[in-house]
C-alpha cells in the first residue's frame, strides 16, 4: 500500500539556531500544528498551566486566544498549515496571545488544557478547529483532502535522543569480534559529539554504559524529555555475509496502528485529554492525527538522513528507507527513526563500525542528515512509503 502524504515542516522562527532561551516566568515553549484543511489542531506547549480566554473566535478571519499565566518569552510567528494561514505568539497584558490567520472560514470546535502526564512533562493548550459547513459545502470536490500537514516553530534547541541499541545481557548480533551492543554505544557516543560540534542541539542518550534498557523505558525517555527526534541505532546481521550497507527504518502504518491502541488503551490517558464527554472514538481521531503527523515527519527525516547518507559515499542496503513495526518506535508524538549502520557478519561493513575514524566518517554524516532535517524553514514533500520490513534488527 501507498502512503502518499504531504508534509508542509515549517519552522517558521528556529530559534534553536539563534540561541533562544526561555526565561523562568514560565514561558510558552512552542506552538504546534497538526491535521487539515477540515480540522486543524494547535497544540501550544507551555512551561507552566494557563488560562485561555477567546478573544475572537473566528468570525473576522482570526482567532485570537488571550494565555493569562504564561510568558511569550521574545515571542514566535510563523506559517501555519491547514486552516490556519499563519499565527503569531506574542506578549500581551502580562500574558500570551496566540493570533492565529484563517485560511478560510473555520470555527473553534473545541479548547482545552492538557496537564503533564501519560509521558509528557509540560503543559499543553489545545484548540481545534474545523472547516465552517459553508467552506466545505463550497468546495467542488466534497472529499477531504488526502494529505497530512503538519508544523512547528521552537523556542528552544532541539532535543535528539539516541538510543544505542541493545546493551547489558542483551548483546544484540554477534560480530567476528565485537558485539551489536559495544558497537551502538561508541556510535551513539560519536554521534552526540558530532552533533554537538555542529551546535544549536541538546542531545540525550537512553545509555552510555553497557546496561539493559527496555524498550519501552527507551521510548519513555524520548516522551517524557519531549524529543523532537528519536534515532535509535543497530547494526543489521544477515545469512549471506556479502551482504552490506546501512538502511533506515520508520513506523509502519501497522505499528502506529498499534501505538494508537497503546495510549488509548491506557486508563490514564482519557484523563489526560480532558475531552467534553471523554468520547473514547473522538480520542483515537486526534490521537492519530498526532500519530500520522509524527508518521509524516518520521518519513521525511528518513528520507533526508538516507540522501545525505547516499551523498556521503557510505555503503546502503538496497531500497533502504523501509517501514518496520519495531516496538522501540512506538511513541506517538516522537518523531522516530531506526538506523541501521550495517551488518556485523560482513567483514567491510564490521571493519567500518569498529574503526573509529571510520565510524566517525559514519556518525558526522548522520549527525548532518539531522542538521539537514532541522534546517528546512519551509519544506514541502511528497512521502511515499511502502513494503515490507526485511533484515535483522
Ligand atoms: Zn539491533
């Protein structure tokens, strides 16, 4: 199957580059966008909790949503996506005030305050908003538009998690002479320095020692630290030790299927939602709303890491950007890949990640494939994904 997607990744204000700090008056932290041109939904992260008054709801071609609690810091603007044309975060009246431009008519379907839980540390302030009935009954095709959007602009660097895979009594593959596990962790240790050589990132690992992490304490990591990408690295082993080249995995439409069903199968997470009547199916739309955006932004970040790998000269695996169902992936808010650097059972490929210049050469063309993704201050692409995860993991 076919996923075609249109991601619109706009980083209107990176701050990330420019050094933006947030203050300790308990500042908005970013403003986010998900959805479409029938529903669109704003996602405001903020330090600490806020009330939210509509100043106007739409009627004049904006909203404009007063935050009394909350600090704009200097304040973000940028384009939005879907029905939103573009907004504005500024200081107002000892507050924030979100200014957002309609794309059209739209109204305020529903606003609420998300409280740090189910892995989130902040809070967040919801708005939705849906296409008026006159928009939609104006448009000559009634279907709703196939793509997925999705943006955001930070007020702060970003955060990349590494995950070194495997590790304490799990060695992962067995090389001639050095196990998956040993070999993660020098990798993620390189790709932390490199990215810190390029700047402007806080990075975090999920290990820097030879211990067993569980997955699902790896991916806790990622969300609880509110990851803007999650890299989890591992080395392929195959049946044919001719076989080499690194590859690149992201979520299948079956794994995010299944993380859909995690969260929502989880108590705590209908009261984290804090949704007018709590209606579990309304739930699981906005869920996997969030769950295609971060599907979207996986695969983007995917395909950018794998040209600038191929540009690099580094051996790939055949048709490398695959689709796998691997739990570690599984959160539905992180934009995650997988790497996998090359096979322990060919010797080139073995040489090459236990050589330090050579794994080097490896991890700064990583850590650039990741620059490059956090450097597009407006990027549309085409997505298309498909078949089957093959290889070891
Ligand atoms: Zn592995």
């Amino acid at each position: 199957m076919i996923l075609a997607a249109l991601i619109v990744f706009s980083v209107a204000v990176l701050a990330a580059n420019t050094g933006f700090a947030t203050g300790a008056q308990g500042d908005v932290l970013r403003v986010r966008f998900g959805g479409d041109a029938d529903r669109t939904r704003i996602v405001i992260d903020m330090e600490r909790t806020a009330s939210g008054n509509l100043v106007e709801a739409g009627e004049g071609g904006r909203v404009v949503l007063s935050l009394s609690g909350v600090s704009a810091g200097r304040g973000v603007e940028g384009r939005g996506l879907g029905l939103v044309r573009g907004y504005a975060m500024r200081g107002a009246g000892g507050g924030a005030e979100l200014t957002l431009d309609l794309a059209g008519g739209a109204e305020v379907e529903r606003r609420f305050l998300l409280p740090p839980g189910d892995g989130v540390n902040h809070y967040r302030y919801v708005v939705d908003l849906k296409a008026t009935d006159a928009v939609i009954a104006a448009r000559p095709d009634r279907n709703p538009p196939r793509y997925t959007a999705s943006a955001q602009a930070r007020t702060r660097p970003p955060l990349i998690v590494i995950d070194a895979g495997h590790g304490g009594h799990d060695p992962g593959t067995l090389g001639g002479r050095v196990n998956e596990s040993a070999v993660t962790l020098q990798a993620a240790l390189t790709l932390k320095d490199e990215l810190e050589r390029i700047g402007g990132y806080r990075v975090m690992l999920t290990r820097t020692s030879d211990v067993y992490v569980t997955r699902s304490r790896r991916v806790a990591i990622a969300r609880e630290a509110d990851a803007d990408l999650f890299i989890s690295l591992h080395a392929d082993a195959g049946n044919d030790n001719t076989t080499r080249g690194a590859s690149v995995y992201t979520l299948s439409e079956q794994g995010s299927a299944r993380a859909i069903r995690v969260a929502t199968g989880r108590q705590d997470w209908h009261a984290d939602l804090q949704l007018p009547g709590r209606d579990p199916s309304v739930d699981r739309i906005l869920l996997d709303m969030t769950q295609r955006a971060t599907q979207n932004r996986s695969a983007h970040a995917a395909r950018i890491l794998l040209t600038h790998l191929e540009g690099s000269g580094h051996p790939m695996l055949g048709r490398s950007h695959r689709d796998a169902n691997f739990e570690v992936l599984l959160a539905p808010d992180v934009p995650a890949l997988l790497l996998e650097m090359g096979f322990m059972t060919n010797p080139d490929d073995e040489q090459l990640l236990t050589d330090e210049s050579g794994r080097r050469r490896l991890m700064r063309a990583v850590a650039q494939g990741i620059d490059r993704y956090f450097d597009q201050p407006d990027e549309s692409v085409m997505v298309a994904g498909a078949g089957q995860a093959g290889g070891g993991r």
